[in-house]
C-alpha cells in the first residue's frame, strides 16, 4: 500500500516519536536546543535548508524547468558536445539568497546552476576539485569556493559541515565507470560549457548541523555504508529514484546505519521535472517510502513538491 505524505506540511509531534525512539542523553540535550528550520525541494537533488539567517543550497538544479524541455532535463541522452548553459530566467524567478552551496558531484544536473547562483549572491561553493573546475569555468572567484575531498568536518560559526565520502548510482547496469559520466574536470575549462564537461569526479554527501538539527544529504542513489554508519541525522534527504534498486538491500541497510531517522525525505526522484515521467517518478517515490516504512516503523516520510517550504520545529 501506498503511504502518501505530501507538503505542504508542518511536522509535528515530534516530542513522541522521538521518545519513542530513546534517544541518548546527549541527543536529548541536542534537541532541546533545536529551533525551527525550513526545507524546500527545488527539484532532482536539489534542496534550500534554512533557519531563517543563514541559506544552505544543496546541488541546485533549476535549470530542469526549462521550457520547452532540452534533453538534459527529460532523462534522455545529452550529445557530449552540445553547449549547456544555465537558465538564468528561471533561478532569477526562484532563487534570491543563499549563503552556502553544497554541491555533491559534478554532473550537470548537480553542478550547472551552482556557479551562476554563487556569482549571483556572493554564495560559497563547497565540493570537490572537478565542482571547483567547472565553477572556475564561469569566473567564480576562489574566495568563494571550497575543495573538499571527504572526510572533512568544518565548524562555520553559525552550522557545521561533516563532508562524507560517496559513491555514484550504479547507471548503466553497473557500468557506470566505464561511462564518460566518471572521471574529473581538468582545470582551464571556460565557458561556455559542453554537457560532456560535466563529469562526476569525486561523489559526497553532507550532514548539515543547523539550527539544533542534523540534515544528511544525498546526491546519488548509492553511499558507502561504513561512512554512514555512526551518523543520527533528524532528517535524511535519501536518493530514492529507481536506480536504488541496484543497490543491495539499499533502504534497510542505509536506515540501520543511521539509527533510524526522524524524518526522510526522497530526493533526485523526480524525473527531471519531465511531465510525462511524472507518474513513474511519483510512484518510484511512494514505493521507497513502503521501503522505509518497513525497515524504520517510526520514521515519518514525506515527499515533497516543489518549492513548497516544509517546516521542522
């Protein structure tokens, strides 16, 4: 059966699932401190996070809605050598502030608005050498990107940033780094760019400690479970579309590593924002839901819509 949890919507109740839970003394302690924040899906993997002072962008990709649709946002193959460019019209019309941006591979459904968006606003860039390659492309400033490699655990004042080591879906039926989707962007790529310059280069994920919370962030549908094991995220953003299935026992073992969050979200499940997947993205959602549900009772999931805020006290 279908469990459908949609925003708009305000989590609440959350003092007795987490009792429920029995949490340790010093997540006890964590969630007396916790104050509200604001979570809106932007499409694919990408996400805002917010208390209200400081905007954490996750691999913002608002570029999918452009229309009429180009290849790159429909799930079909994008000729390597075809020039990509951002649609500044539309990130005008839906991005207007953001601190920080989180970006976990290169690919340019992750990588390709990220550089507009931090010239825009004066955002930093976080991510690996190949994200930092394709952002210089377009004449984003170093002072306003961050390399990182995994592993990294970086106090910002206000939130934290513990960087963890990740691994690509397996695309192509487990043929994914024989592809010319792996590898890494040289440096002295300029702009204009091709979709082929678009490479993965390092994969991560990030746990975002804001506002007393805990957001862990995918951009993939795989994640090496050593490095997830330990971490107690509230909230999980997980890559949920129906690349997971080639992943072993992918949901159970990934909520077991994770002690079971509060709240998980799905993420890059939605069919590029292409109309006609809309209904086999939406189902592949609410099949992934029955997976948590199953494995993790008491966590609560929601699919989101797009850019409707969802509301954690």
């Amino acid at each position: 059966m279908l469990r459908r949890y949609i925003v708009p919507f305000v989590l609440a109740a959350c003092a007795t699932v987490v009792l429920a839970q029995t949490p340790s003394s010093s997540k006890i302690a964590n969630a007396r401190e916790r104050t509200e924040v604001q979570l809106i899906y932007l499409g694919n993997a990408g996400w805002q996070i917010t208390d209200g002072k400081t905007f954490v962008l996750v691999d913002p990709y608002i570029t999918q809605f452009r229309h009429p649709p180009a290849p790159a946002t429909t799930g079909k193959p994008t000729d390597p050598q075809a020039t990509i460019a951002p649609d500044t019209e539309e990130i005008d019309a839906k991005i207007r502030r953001a601190d920080y941006i989180l970006v976990t591979h290169g690919h340019l459904d992750h990588a390709l608005d990220a550089p507009y968006i931090a010239k825009k606003t004066g955002a930093t860039i976080i991510g690996s050498e190949t994200v930092a390659n394709l952002a210089r492309a377009y004449d984003v400033p170093d002072a306003q990107i961050i390399v990182v490699r995994g592993g990294e655990d970086y106090a910002f004042g206000v939130f934290s940033l513990k960087v963890i080591p990740s691994i690509h879906s397996a695309l192509f039926h487990k043929h994914y780094f024989s592809s010319r989707l792996a590898g890494n962007a040289p440096p002295g790529l300029k702009a204009p760019l091709k979709a082929g310059d678009f490479v993965e280069g390092q994969n991560m994920a990030y746990l975002l400690r804001l506002a007393g919370h805990e957001v862990l962030a995918m951009g993939s549908m795989n994640y090496i479970e050593r490095e997830m094991e330990g971490l107690r995220p509230d909230i999980a953003l997980v890559g949920a579309n129906n690349e997971r299935l080639e992943i072993y026992d992918y949901t159970r073992r990934l909520m077991g590593a994770l002690g079971n969050p509060l709240v998980v979200m799905p993420t890059h499940w939605d069919g590029y924002g292409y109309a006609p997947l809309r209904e086999q993205s939406l189902a592949a959602a609410h099949e992934f839901a029955d997976e948590v549900t199953a494995a993790s009772p008491k966590t609560r999931v929601i699919i989101p819509q797009y850019f409707e805020p969802i509301r954690v006290p």
